[in-house]
C-alpha cells in the first residue's frame, strides 16, 4: 500500500515538474533566442574580421586593441558618461520633485490632470517626440528660436552647434522619461505610512525635516532602483534622440557608446569592431551597476 502511495506522489511530482518547465519554457526560449545568444554571438564575432559579405576571418583581439585608436569610440566614451551625469536630474530629481509637489495638490482632479501631462511624453514613441522637438529646434522657423528673436537675441543652432547640440539631446531625453519615474517614487511616497509623518510633524519636525529624515530613507529602495535604471538605460534611451536629431554630430558631439556601434556595424559594416565595442559597452555598464548596487546598498534597506 505505501508503495502505491509513495509512486502516486512521485507521478504527481514529475506532472508539477513537467507543467513548471512547460510555463517556463516560452520563457527561457525568448532569453535564449533574443538575450543570451545574440551576446554570445556578438562576443565569437567581435575576434573576427567581417562585413556581412566577405568569409569570416579570425584575428584576435585586434578590435579591441583598435577601438581605442578611434576618435568616435574615445568620444563615445566620454559623452555616454556625460550622458549619464547630465540626464540624472531629468530621470531622478524633477521626477521626485514633481512627485513630491503632487502628492501635496488636494483638489484630485487637479492631481489627476497634472499626473497626466507629465506622463504622456512617456507613453509616445521617441521617434514622434523627436520630430516635434525637431521643429521645437529648427533654426527658421522653431518655437524656441522664435522666442528668441522676439526678445532681441540672436537664434541658436541647436541640433548644429557642437556646443549647444549635446545639451538638446539630455533636454529630449529627460522631458520624455521624466513621467516614467515620476510615477515610481509617487507610488513609493504614497506607501509610506502617513503615521510616521503625523508623530514626527507632532514631535515638532517641519516638512523639510520630516522629508529627509523620514520620507527619504523608507524611500531609499526606490531611489536607488530609479538611480541604477537611470544609468544603465541613459546610452539606450538616448540613442532614437541622437540618431534622428543629430546623427551623432557635430563633430562627434552627441555620439554615445549605443551609437558608435550602429555607425560601426550598419554604416561602416565593420561587424568585429561593433561587436568588440557592444562587448566593452556591456561591461562597462556592468561595471557600474555593481559599484553602484555595492555603494547605494541594493533595492534593500541601508541597516548602518
């Protein structure tokens, strides 16, 4: 009898082992195909020489010791790490900011209303911001140089000025994704009990005490969530911006590491220097992300 009990647990067993791998499998299927592969494959290539045409030939570790010779990689570089400083106010703090300042409208409706006109950007494609931006920016006819010229100054190239062109890409980017967070940290201030806010505003903290000294820790976690996505995402989401508005100039100017791989590999059609740079790229981000996980404590709670 014990025997049949024990070989009808273990039948039941192989059927829940069957049916997880079975809902797992799309899954692991999607990863390996669209994740883990094309990695591994951008890694194989990127000791090789080829232009999509000509027969793969094998040449070391020549792209990577070549990519550093280059002037569009160095510049890459640096800018993707501008990129990265200059984007964090749009992505981090208007964001808490705005959360902050709603949170405090009373009238719900007026709430709602203001919520919604931050986080539309979020919700169009960047293709189609882009090109109003482009027109916001043109030269003769934009909205800003418009403004410009009706208060006396002279008009600005925006798109066209090395000077000027790295600052209206960060501008774009941070308009669009500023409503993507903005819902993060209000979702984050609304879990905080009201409790601790109330005993600490009784014990005779003002509200800009009660917000460092209460509001901000217990936010910690998704601060630091916000942070970390904000940075390995800051080459990926400027790339649509750069390769419509500017192309990647003037003068190397707005290029980033995301966008030195497409210009390598699609314009080029130098596929083993794009694969050795997208290789540096991911370990570069990677890089950053455990520093930043190991400073800022994880998604958990700072206990020191």
């Amino acid at each position: 009898m014990s025997s049949v009990v024990n070989t009808r647990k273990l039948n039941t067993q192989r059927k829940k082992a069957v049916g997880f791998w079975l809902y797992l499998l799309p899954a692991i299927v999607f990863f390996i195909a669209f994740k883990y592969w094309p990695f591994i494959y951008s890694t194989i290539l990127s000791f090789a020489k080829w232009n999509f045409v000509s027969e793969l030939s094998w040449i070391g570790t020549k792209n990577y010791v070549s990519m550093f010779s280059k002037t569009m990689f160095v510049k890459g570089i640096k800018n993707t790490l501008s990129y990265i400083v200059f984007q964090l106010p749009g992505f981090v703090i208007f964001p808490l900011l705005f959360s902050t300042m709603l949170l405090n409208v009373k009238n719900k409706l007026a709430q709602s209303v203001y919520k919604s006109l931050l986080f539309i950007p979020t919700i169009l494609a960047l293709s189609i911001c882009c090109y109003v931006w482009m027109w916001i920016y043109s030269t003769t006819y934009g909205f800003l140089n418009n403004v410009l010229m009706k208060l006396g100054l002279e008009p600005v190239q925006w798109l066209t000025d090395k000077n000027v062109a790295f600052w209206s890409i960060v501008l774009v980017c941070g308009w669009k994704y500023l409503g993507q967070n903005l819902i993060l940290f209000m979702a984050g201030l609304m879990n905080i009990s009201q409790d601790c806010i109330e005993a600490a505003s009784i014990d005779g903290a003002n509200g800009w005490q009660c917000f460092w000294r209460i509001k901000m820790p217990l936010l910690w976690p998704t601060m630091v969530y916000v942070l970390i996505t904000s940075v390995i995402f800051a080459a990926d989401r400027s790339f649509t911006a750069i390769n419509i508005l500017t192309a990647g100039g003037p003068s190397y100017s707005t290029t980033n590491l995301a966008y030195v791989i497409y210009e390598f590999a699609f314009k080029s059609y130098n596929i083993g220097i794009a694969s050795a740079i997208a290789v540096f790229t991911s370990a570069f981000f990677l890089i950053i992300t455990i520093v930043m996980m190991k400073t800022l404590g994880g998604f958990g709670y700072n206990e020191e």
